[in-house]
C-alpha cells in the first residue's frame, strides 16, 4: 500500500503552515475520523465484558493436532516476518520504514506472532506438565478435563477439581486479551494493505508510479497468509466487535501523519491523506467506509472456517464458539 515505494510519487508537496491547518476541509476530515473513534471506544466498553478463555490462544481447532505444531508455525512465521522486516529497514532507510501504513501493519502481524508464541509455548508447557487430555466436544466453552473420570453435564465438560480448573482456565489476563485484541486488528489491516496493493495499485499504477519488486510482493503478501494459516489452525474467536480495533489502529496512523504534518512535514506518503484538495472530505468518508468490507472479508473468511471444516472433517475439526454466543451458552448454563 505504499506509493513511493518503488520509486512513485507521494502526496502533497507545498509548504505546511498556519494557512495550511484553516482550511474548511480539516474540521471536517477531522470530524469524519473522531465519530468512528467515539463509536469504537464506546463498542469496546461491551467487549470487556466477553470472556475468553486461557486455551483459546493455543489450542488448535483440530482435535489430534498436538498444540506443539500451532506452536512451531507461529515461530517460523515470526521468524519469516522478522527476516522481511529487517530487510524493509535496511532498504527504506531505517526510520523512514515506518512513514507506511503498510510496514505499521506489517509489524503490527510480526508482534502478534512473537506474543502468540509465549502463550503457546506456556500452553503447551502446562498442556505436558498436566498430561490432560482434551475434550470430543470444545463447543460448549470447557475446553480441558481433569482425568478419565470427568462427565459432561448440560453439554458442558466440568472438572472435578476446582483447583486445576483455576490453574489453567483462569489464566487469562492483560497478555491474553492483548493478543486478541492484536489478532482482530491484524485481520483487517491486512485486508486493507493487500486488497488495495493488488487489485488498485498493481494493475493500475505498476510502471507508472511505482516498480513492483520482490521485496515489496513479500509485505503485501505474506502478512495475509500467514494469519490466515494461523486462524486455519488455532481456536481463536472472532467477531465483528474486532471492527472497534480495526478503526483505532487506522485512526492512529492517520492522526500520526497530522502530527508530522503540523509539524513541518510537506510530503504525505498517501495522496488521499492531503488536505489541501476540495476532494479530501470524500476521500476521508472512503476511507472510514472501506473498513467494513476489509474486516467483513475476514468474517466471512473465519465463517467459512467453521462451516466448511466441519462438514468436510466433522470428527476432526473442532467449531469455535464467538465470545457472544459463547457469552449466552454460560448464561444459560448459569
């Protein structure tokens, strides 16, 4: 999603001053990313009442697929995604690698993975330590049981020992809730970046404003196919309140660019951020509104998961539960 990437031009090269920030246009871009970022923050005093469990974040959705195996991709793709960040950096010029919506994206996926890796390497560490066996059914939201002797009541798997059922389910904290919040995040800002890079940029601009090369393929790529991999594998939920994240993250970036702005910078990395064009309001409610068909994808994706998986591999593949419904079953159980 970067313009100047391959040697392309930018946006916006006149002077930055005090006449630059009276324009009409700024208030009402302005207004345009502040009520998202309201609606998100309200959205997202909801989530923290939706419970997610330890195991979530390292149990895989395929019943004989040892957590080992979650573990072991989640370090190649980090270690694949750090060798390519690297690489970033030492092509764009160290700091300059940040100016992209793109590399904050891509960097965003690359700490998911390295957080996903310490609370899969405990998962499995607790997973041998314990020697539990895992439940045929994890839809109903116990997901670990304490012997052979433990019995399914209401369609829910109990421990008999509430001792181990803190030990391990009661785990989740400020770490677990993070790399959810990281996960659903990444969903649509890789939607984002790659949608645009490979069906705006490349058949439109290639040539033209910028070269595509091997390096830059890698960053609109495999970002994407990655976390779709890993979604293919963990047991994860996803739902649409993900979205309030989503808008914060852009939201981030595009209050960042009008920090550099208001403070000297002339040159914006993206045309449509400028405002000094009349079109500039327009271009700010296309970007607002083109966030909902990015995370939609990402649904539908993780719908598919569940709904083809299932039929295909009914006693292999595990259904995840979204925290809502999952919210209501508990109640119901209650």
């Amino acid at each position: 999603m970067d313009f100047n990437e391959g040697g392309g031009g930018g946006g916006g090269g006149e002077e930055v001053g005090l006449e630059y920030w009276v324009r009409w246009q700024v208030p009402v871009c302005a207004l345009i990313f502040i009520l998202p970022t309201v609606v998100a923050v309200r959205l997202l005093k909801r989530v923290q009442s939706q419970p997610l469990k330890s195991t979530d974040l390292w149990l895989p959705c395929w019943r004989n697929l040892n957590p080992l195996w979650l573990l072991f991709f989640r370090v190649f793709a980090f270690a694949s995604m750090a060798f390519l960040l690297y690489h970033i950096v030492l092509v764009l010029g160290g700091a300059f690698a940040f100016y992209f919506y793109t590399q904050w994206t891509f960097v965003l996926v690359t700490v998911y993975f390295a957080l996903a890796i310490v609370i899969s390497a405990r998962g499995c560490w607790m997973y041998s330590k314990k020697k539990k066996s895992f439940p045929e059914d994890r839809e109903s939201g116990e997901f670990l049981k304490k012997n052979s002797e433990a019995k399914e009541t209401k369609g829910t798997i109990k421990f008999q020992s509430c001792h181990s059922q803190e030990e391990i389910e009661c785990k989740t904290g400020f770490l677990e809730h993070l790399v959810q919040a990281i996960y659903q995040t990444c969903a649509g800002a890789v939607m984002l970046t790659d949608i645009v890079f490979w069906c705006l940029l490349v058949p439109f601009l290639l040539g033209d404003k910028f070269q595509l090369t091997l390096l830059i393929g890698c960053i609109h790529s495999v970002n994407a196919v990655f976390l779709i991999l890993d979604s293919a594998l963990n047991s994860q939920p996803f739902s649409w309140y993900g979205l309030a994240y989503f808008v914060l993250w852009s939201v981030s970036y595009v209050v960042f660019q009008w920090i550099l702005h208001a403070c000297g910078f002339t040159w914006w990395p993206y045309p449509f951020l400028d405002l000094s064009t009349p079109w500039a309001p327009l271009w700010y409610i296309a970007l607002a509104l083109v966030h909902l068909p990015c995370y939609g994808i990402y649904v539908l994706l993780m719908k598919a998961k569940g709904s083809i998986f299932s039929r295909m591999f009914p006693h292999a593949f595990v259904r995840t539960v979204n925290t809502t419904s999952r919210n209501s079953l508990e109640k119901k159980q209650a």
